[in-house]
C-alpha cells in the first residue's frame, strides 16, 4: 500500500517527468554523434599548440626546472585535464538561448506546461553531457595515449572518486552561472555582449589559460581573490585534485566551499527567475 503511493506521489512524478526528459534528449544528441565526434577532432588542434608552447617555454628557461610549482609535465597533464574540466562544465548555448526565449516569447512554454525551467535545462544539458562524453571518448583516450610520457597522476588512482566529484561540482557551477547570465535577458534587452564578457573572463579566471598559481607570482592579490571566488571550480580546481596539488584539510575545505558556491549560484539562479516571471509579459501565438 505505502509503495503504490509512493509511486504516484507528485514528488515522484515530477522526478520520472525529468528523467524522460533527459532520455528524450540523450536519444536527440546521439543522432549527431557523427558531429560531435568530428569537432572533437577539431579542438585537439588548439591542444597541440598549446602543449608545444609551454614545452618550448620550459626548454626556454635555464634557473630551474619549475614555474610556480609546476614541472613541465605536471604543466602538459594540466593542460590536458582542463579539457576534461571543460568536458563537464562547459554549457554553450545555454546563456543565449534563455535569453532569446525571454525576447521572443518562446518562456511562455514553460508556463503553460507543468515544466519548470531550470529543470527541465538541468535535465537537457545532463543528457547532452552524457552523448558529449561518450562520443568523445575515443579520442580523448587518443591524445592522452599521445602525450602518456609527460602525463602525470600525483594523486594516484585512489583520488579517482574525489575526482569526478569535483567534475561532478564544476558542472553544476557552471549551469547555474550560465543560467545566471541568461536570466538578465529579463531586464536587459540585448545580453550577446555581457555573455561575451563573462564568458571570456570565466575562461581567464576558471584557469583554463594557464593554471591561476602563475598569476601568485606577479599579483599576489588578485590569487588571493580568486582563490574565493566560485570561477576555479569549473576547470582549476578538478585538475589541481587530479594532480595531487590540493588534497588533506585544503581539499576538504574547498569541496566544503565549492558547496557553498553552489548552493550560492542555484538559489540566486531561482531568485532572478522568480522575479524576472513578475515583470514578464509575452505576447502572440
């Protein structure tokens, strides 16, 4: 008796709703897997360069074999796991496209459905992540195969499940956000040119350039700041965990406050919600 209404409580039927969601979507993503594969392919370009930029930078330099506490493979093995940071948290399309819903109407399908839409994109975006990183895979695996001896597991395997929580960590930091950025479609008109400077700050101080302990060098302040802000857990931080870099009470008390990052960027993204739907209107078919 108690298990029969369990199943048709609303709690659960709003649960399966989005999990249908999220299977609908995941069978929509794979049928372009083919492009997904191919612009994989792509990005491994950008990769090379970079691997052999910072490469001819450490050949360059003659006072030691270190920059910032980084050998030269710790580097290169950075680099490469940024793009697996980037893998979970990058969300193109998602700041725009709630924007453009705002500005042309097309919101109004959320409130005229029982869909909520953070959910509903939450649930969208886990599926498109699932097709993204099953169908780039392969080649992942390729260019790490590639660049296996000057790739580096500090932390060992064991750090594994730490690991993925922090990828885990750093997708939903970076949906939130993105969702922040598209919400001020409820007050501004035009939003392309704040998402472009964001997004380009996000990438410099996500640490997806260059990892942030170069920055200690030179401005120690400005690391200082960025050491609190939510940005380094989409791309900084997981690598730093993977490389062995952050681990005992510092990584306890970052998981703690990339926690409280999120829970900070999840109720901020319903609070700007709620009150853009008070000043909504949208007209039409």
């Amino acid at each position: 008796m108690s298990s029969a209404v369990a199943a048709t409580s609303p709690s659960w039927q709003a649960l399966r709703k989005y999990v249908n969601i999220c299977r609908a979507s995941l069978v929509e993503r794979l049928a372009y897997r083919g492009d997904f594969l191919l612009g994989t392919f792509l990005r491994f370009l950008p990769v090379l360069t970079t691997i052999l930029l910072w490469s001819a930078v450490y050949e360059g330099k003659r006072d030691g074999k270190t920059i910032a506490g980084f050998t030269k493979e710790e580097m290169i093995s950075y680099l490469l796991l940024i793009h697996i940071s980037r893998m979970f948290s990058s969300m193109p399309g998602l700041a725009s496209g709630i924007a453009r819903d705002i500005r042309d109407g097309s919101l109004k399908k959320y409130l005229v459905q029982p869909l909520d839409m953070l959910c509903y994109l939450l649930a969208f975006r886990i599926a498109h992540k699932t097709a993204y990183i099953a169908t780039s895979a392969l080649p992942y695996a390729l260019l790490f195969f590639l660049a296996r001896e000057n790739f580096v597991t500090c932390a060992g395997w064991a750090m594994l499940p730490v690991y993925l929580l922090t990828l885990i960590l750093g997708f939903l930091i970076g949906f939130f956000f993105e969702a922040m950025i598209g919400l001020m479609g409820f007050w501004l008109l035009e939003v392309t040119s704040a998402i472009w400077i964001l997004t380009t700050l996000n990438y410099f101080l996500s640490g997806q350039m260059f990892p942030l302990d170069l920055l200690a060098l030179d401005y120690p302040t400005i690391h200082m700041i960025l050491q609190w802000l939510p940005f380094k857990y989409v791309a900084y931080f997981p690598a730093m965990v993977f490389l062995g870099k952050i681990s005992g009470p510092e990584l306890v008390r970052e998981l703690l406050l990339a926690t409280a990052w999120l829970g900070v960027l999840s109720v901020g993204s319903r609070w700007l919600y709620a009150a853009g739907l008070r000043r909504y209107s949208a007209y039409g078919g």
